[in-house]
C-alpha cells in the first residue's frame, strides 16, 4: 500500500503517540517516519512515493536538518511544492510560529501535554488535511 | 571683526611712519585722522586693534576709547593709546578708562608694532569661558542653594560635603575660585586654605570663606588662613555673588598683568624724578635701547601710575619734593604686587647715610646721577636681566608644576574612566549573555522539557483506554495520578514561560478599553462552565492605555483568579470591573464575592509560586499574579489587593503615564 503521510519527527514516543492517535480517530493512513531532517529530504526526491503523499507532519526540532530547512526544501521542490505541511511541534514561540508560516506552513499546531487534547489534535489535522488532499 | 590696525593720530608723519611699521610686520592699516573718520571707519566693522592718539582735533582720544569700550564689538578689543601728553594723569586716565597700553611720544615704532602684536595675541589667548566654582560646605541644602545661584549666574559648579573632599576636587579639577564654609566637621575652613596654599599648582586659586559668627575675630583668622575674601553666612547670597566676582575679576588682572609682561617683550622704565629736563635726557638715552620710559615728577604720581600699570624697572631719585624717594621706595617693596620689581634709586651728592637709608628701604641698587648715562644704561640691563632671570625661572617652576598637577590630575580621571568603563564593559557583556541564556534556556525548555510529560500523559491515557477493564480501581487511581502530575507540569511550564516572556517581549502602548477585553476574557471562562450562576458588572470608565495582548493577560490571570475563587460560592457569583480616580491617576480594579484572604499575606500575593490556598481546595501554578505584576510594572504602574476571607477580593492596578511606559523596562 502507498503511504500518504510523511511524518518527521525524532521522538519514538511522539510517534507512536500520532500513530495512536490516528488510529483512535479511525484514520487509516500509512505513515513514512523520517527521524530527522536529512531523511526526510531523501524522501521527498522519491517521485513516486511523493505522487501518493497527502501530507506532512513536520516537527521543528529535528536532527541534522530542523523542520524549517526541510519546509524551504519541500516548497522548494516542484514534485512536492502543493503538499499541505502542518507543523507539529513543541514550541510555542511565537517567532517560530511566524517563521514557519513565512516559509510556507499551511497549519502551525503546538502539541499539548494532555493526551486527550492531543489526539483531537491529531483527528482533526488528520481528517481535514487528508481530506482536503484526497487522490483521485 | 577685521584683521586691520585702525591708526587715529591727527599727525600725517605719524599715520605714515606707523603704516610703514605695520606693513612690514606683514599687518594691514586703516588711516583715520581724526575722530569722525574713525567713528565712521568704525561703521565698516571692527578692526582688530586700535591705536590712539589723545588730542584729536575733533575731541578728546580718551572720550573715544569710552565709546570703543561700550561698543558690543570692541569691548574686548586691545587699544594702544598714543600720546606726546606730558601729564601722567592722562596716562593714568586712559588706563583706567580701559586702554590696553600706553606708549609716549616721541616713539620707537618697532617697540609700537611689538606691543601691538603681543596685545593682539593676548586677546587670541584670552577668549573668555564660564569660570567653574568649587563650593565646599557640610550642609547640603546650602550648597545646593549655593550651587543653584551660581550656575544660574552661568557658572560652573562642583561641590564638597567635606575640607578632605574639597581638597580633592581641588586638585582634580583645578577650579577658578573656591567657597568654602569656615565652620565644618573634620578640617575647618581655615586649614583647608591653608593646605591649598601650601599646594603650588593651587596657591593662587581665589578662596572665598564664609564665616558664621559676627565676631571680628572669625573674620581675621580667615584673612590669616590666606583666603582673599569672607562673607557671613547671614548675609545675603547676593553679597557672595559679588564678592565671588570681584575676587575672579582681580584674579583675571593679575594674571593678565604677569602674561603682559613677557619675557621677549619691550621693557617699559618708570622714571621718577622730579627735574623734567633730567628725565627727558633720561629717556632719550634709554629710547635708544630699545625701552619705553613712563615719566614721573614725583614719588606720588609714581605709586599711582603702578596701581593701574606694570613696569620692568623703576629708576627712583632719592632727593624729591613731597613723597622722598627713600620713603617711596618703601612703599613700592612693601606691596606684594611691585615687591619684586627691580628699583634703582638715582643719588646725586648724598651723604652714604641717605644712600644706606635706599638701600635699606628695598631698593635693588643705586646710581650716581651724572651726564654720562652709559653706568645707567649697564646696571639697568643687568637688573632687568636678573629679574628676566629670576622671571623665567619662576615661571618655568610654576609651569612644572602647573603640568605635573595637570597631569596628575587628567591621570587620575582617565584611569578612573577607564576603569569604569571596564566594568561598564563588563557587566553589559555579563547581562548579554545572561540574556541570551536565559532566551535559549526558555527555548529548550519550551521544546523539550513537555515532550517526556506527553509520554506520561499519553501512555497513561492508552493504557486506561485499552487495559481499563483488565486493572482494579487502585491500578487505575495511580494511572489518573500520574496524567494529573504530568498535566500540572505542563501547566507549570507554561506558567514559567509566559512570565519569562513578558519580561523581554515588546510592550506597544496604544489606546485600549479594559471593559472590552474584560468581557471577551469572562465569556471564556463562562463557555468553559456555562451551568454557573454568574454575572460580570462593568462600571465606570475603562478606558486606558496599555500594551493590548499584555492587558489581555493581565485580565485573563485576575479575572480567572476571581471566577475560581467564586467557584465554591452558595451565592450567586458577582465579578465587578472597574475604575476610581486617585491621585490624578485611573485605578482599574477586579472585584469577586469569593472566598477572598486573609490581608497578613498581601504582601506573599506577587511572588512567584507563592500560593495562599492548597492544590486541594483551589488549582493553580503560583505564577499568575506574579506574570501580573510583571505586566503592571513594565508598564510603569502599580498593583495591590484588598480582601477578607469569606467576603470576596479587590484587586487594583494603574497603567502609569504613557511617557513613564516608554521609559520602564
């Protein structure tokens, strides 16, 4: 089955914390996981996996290459330039959250700590965006 | 002002001869030969020196110097009266109607050209500034009264609470005149001028004292102590004023009259004799050396001519009419201003009496009067060599140590300077990087501390979600312990980085309306518990001015505080927003009818993580109020709580002076 989620993040708690999120909201998407920065731009330059790819869920602090580096690359990339990215992310700084909408986000989500919010969270950027960008 | 030589004399040969001079010295002239040419010449600007004869066929030289002086623009020029008058009076009268210089016709006009170049390079020097006054006194409402009065008289100002202290600033900073109180802790007034005359690069500063008592007595030992004046402290400030200004201007003239008198400069003799035909022999002879000769007929005249002139040498006849020379020649030795010009006494056919009698009244030598001048002439240049010698000597002393305490003193300032300039240096680069820690320290803790709380948090909840019906209550009890434990951190965080944000983030004040932003705040907190029963009361004016999101903050902690603190009301619960004016200043206030507190812990409210009620009865991280107050004061107001328990609390803030926000950091 194609995936059509590419989901960096470096954090294995976190991950498995979207993919139970996810599957609690019935969404059953298979997800990429790049652990940092350079693999996740490695990804992006397989065109065949980037034509089925609805979405990325992108974390700003990530090894090698941070979340807005990989942002700059994907708009950067004309297999990838119409892919919604949401940023998942940590910080609630509001200079990052101005930065990554600059550069091209098209949702900025802070995580919560409280797992209930969390996955309403995760249902609704997983229903709206992969809806939006549904492959015919 | 023009760099011309302006020559009044009504003599053609004169005008000529002097045009002549100047030329050659490389100086420009503008030829007037009488006085209405020089009123009008001076229609064309002001020249940079004036040369003037006193009879003038249209008026009287010396009536023109008058209008010169009271001229804006040649006020301060150098004039060089120009006079075959005989009489000394008119010499006088023209030095005391504010001529720079006298010289005597017939002349030499090489010694006319270099009295006028160094008058034109004294008045180069002599640019006037503001002179700076060191006050010492213990009492500072006197000094600052003092200090007030003289810097609005355009003065310059230091003080001193202490003799120690004055002493100091004396020597760093070398002020024109000194006041100094008679009567203090510590050294008295008096030894403090007795110290700084001891110090040679202080010695001739001017030193006012001003005494306490009416006694003669305090009076008397402040002349004693060396100060130049005193005032008693009763007496009105005015008297100090001018006091003060007569010393700086007496000051000025003497250190005016020793920098006339250079060292390279032509010597002027004052002949006193009283046979005319003597002295006019006298002075042809001594012209041809080079030298200018005052002449005077007796001993009298003399003295005058010395209050208002300063000579190189004195040639004194012994046998005069009136005043006799012995008697003169006291009197000049006995003034401390002539002391230290050379006198020689002129003798005729004296017995060695008369001779010891000059000679033990001061005189620096004596001569046998004849025909032949040539012995004259010989010990004339060797007493005015002696004291050009004992002249530079001096002067080259005082300029050591004028230097050596100037030098000393620009030392001291500069390292202290640089020190402070080091430690300035250094805390700015300590507070940088404190600052960008601390910035990167909130980042990290922003990113990385609440990952681990959502694995708690999360792991916690699947676990319920799945294996709830697998565990007992207990296993389940500790699982919602722990999501609770993570979630109060979280909220913790949270808490500590809004206040470490609003300590740094920008504050942009503009107009804002208190009662707005109140209500969109409580509507929140109404949706989140719609079944309670309450209301939010707005009265009274709430406009302001302040940074809106900050404000909103603000509202967002008290307004929260009050809605949890009427949560366990049996009343309906009762929010009041508002604002009194006091002290011509708006006072917002936050009112509830909730369980309130105790006033002894008022003062614990604005600390962060300080909490007057438990986790039990009320939730809460401790840092709310401190983030408030945070906001209040970066905005240049103030904040405070009123309240008793069971019956609700008040709190009130200002937002301070839009001007005073700007300011605040």
């Amino acid at each position: 089955m194609n995936t059509n989620i590419l989901l960096v993040e470096d954090s294995r708690d976190d991950e498995e914390l979207v993919l139970l999120a996810l599957r609690q909201a019935g969404i059953s998407a298979d997800v990429a996981v790049a652990r940092d920065g350079e693999q996740a731009v490695a990804r992006l330059g397989n065109a065949a996996e980037m034509a089925a790819m609805r979405m990325v869920l992108l974390d700003l602090k990530v090894p090698k290459l941070n979340g807005f580096e990989v942002l700059k690359r994907i708009r950067a990339n004309d297999a990838t330039r119409r892919l919604p990215v949401v940023v998942f992310t940590s910080s609630d700084v509001r200079s990052d959250i101005e930065r990554a909408y600059e550069l091209g986000a098209n949702c900025y989500v802070c995580k919560p700590v409280d797992f209930v919010e969390y996955s309403d969270v995760v249902q609704q950027i997983g229903r709206f965006w992969l809806a939006l960008n549904r492959k015919v | 002002m023009t760099d011309e030589i302006m020559i009044v004399d009504d003599s053609l040969t004169i005008r000529m001869d002097l045009q002549d001079a100047f030329t050659a010295a490389g100086l420009a002239t503008r030829l007037c030969g009488n006085l209405a040419q020089a009123r009008e010449a001076m229609a064309h600007g002001a020249p940079a020196l004036v040369i003037l004869d006193v009879l003038l066929p249209d008026g009287d030289g010396v009536d023109f110097l008058g209008e010169l002086r009271n001229d804006e623009r040649t006020a301060r020029t150098p004039v060089l009266m120009l006079s075959a008058e005989a009489e000394i009076k008119d010499r006088i009268r023209g030095i005391k109607r504010g001529a720079d210089e006298y010289v005597g016709k017939p002349y030499d006009s090489g010694y006319v050209v270099a009295r006028a170049m160094a008058l034109l390079r004294k008045s180069e020097t002599g640019k006037p500034r503001a002179p700076s006054i060191l006050v010492i006194d213990d009492s500072l409402t006197y000094r600052e009264e003092l200090a007030k009065l003289l810097g609005d008289a355009g003065f310059r100002v230091t003080q001193a609470g202490s003799g120690e202290e004055g002493l100091r600033r004396a020597a760093d900073g070398r002020p024109d005149a000194i006041i100094v109180d008679g009567i203090m802790p510590g050294i008295t007034g008096a030894t403090f001028v007795r110290r700084l005359r001891l110090d040679p690069g202080l010695s001739p500063t001017p030193c006012l004292m001003l005494t306490a008592s009416e006694g003669a007595a305090s009076e008397v030992a402040a002349l004693d102590a060396g100060a130049d004046a005193y005032v008693r402290k009763d007496e009105s400030n005015m008297i100090v004023m001018a006091r003060l200004r007569a010393m700086l201007r007496q000051a000025e003239e003497s250190r005016e009259r020793s920098r006339a008198a250079g060292l390279f400069d032509p010597k002027r003799i004052l002949a006193v004799d009283d046979s005319l035909t003597y002295l006019e022999a006298l002075a042809e002879h001594l012209r041809l050396d080079g030298y200018e000769v005052v002449k005077a007929k007796s001993g009298e005249e003399a003295l005058e001519l010395l209050s208002v002139e300063r000579v190189d040498c004195v040639l004194l006849d012994l046998q005069m009419p009136g005043l006799s020379g012995t008697e003169t020649c006291k009197r000049i030795k006995g003034s401390s201003a002539l002391r230290n010009v050379p006198l020689i006494m002129l003798t005729a056919l004296e017995g060695p009496e008369a001779m010891v009698a000059g000679i033990n009244a001061g005189a620096d030598d004596y001569v046998a009067k004849s025909a032949d001048f040539e012995v004259l002439r010989a010990r004339l240049r060797a007493q005015l060599r002696r004291k050009q010698y004992e002249d530079e000597n001096r002067n080259v002393r005082e300029e050591i140590m004028r230097k050596d305490a100037e030098t000393r003193a620009v030392r001291r300032n500069a390292d202290a300077r640089a020190e402070l300039l080091v430690q300035v240096e250094k805390k700015n680069a300590e507070l940088q990087m404190l600052n960008k820690e601390m910035q990167s320290f909130a980042y990290s803790v922003s990113h990385d501390l609440r990952q681990p709380l959502r694995s708690m948090d999360g792991f916690s909840k699947v676990l319920l979600d799945k294996y709830g019906g697998a565990i007992d209550d207990e296993a389940r009890h500790y699982l919602q312990r722990i999501r609770a434990g993570a979630q109060r951190m979280g909220a913790l965080i949270d808490g500590l980085l809004l206040l470490s944000r609003v300590t740094r983030a920008d504050l942009t004040a503009r107009p804002i309306d208190v009662g707005q932003i109140s209500r969109r705040v409580y509507d929140r907190l109404r949706d989140a518990e719609p079944g309670r029963n309450a209301e939010l009361a707005l009265t009274g004016d709430l406009k302001g001015t302040g940074d809106d999101r900050l404000i909103e903050t603000v509202l967002e902690n008290l307004l929260g505080n009050a809605w949890k603190f009427t949560g366990r009301n049996t009343a309906p619960t009762r929010i009041e927003v508002g604002s009194v004016e006091q002290d011509n200043e708006r006072v917002f206030f936050v009112r509830d009818n909730g369980v309130g507190f105790k006033m002894d812990y008022a003062d614990k409210l604005f600390g962060p993580f300080q909490r007057l009620h438990s986790e039990e009865e009320f939730a809460g991280t401790g840092i709310g109020l401190a983030t408030v107050q945070r906001i209040i004061h970066r905005h240049g107001g103030r904040i405070w709580a009123q309240a008793e328990v069971g019956r609700g609390a008040t709190f009130y803030f200002s937002l301070g002076a839009p001007a005073a926000q700007k300011a605040a950091v």
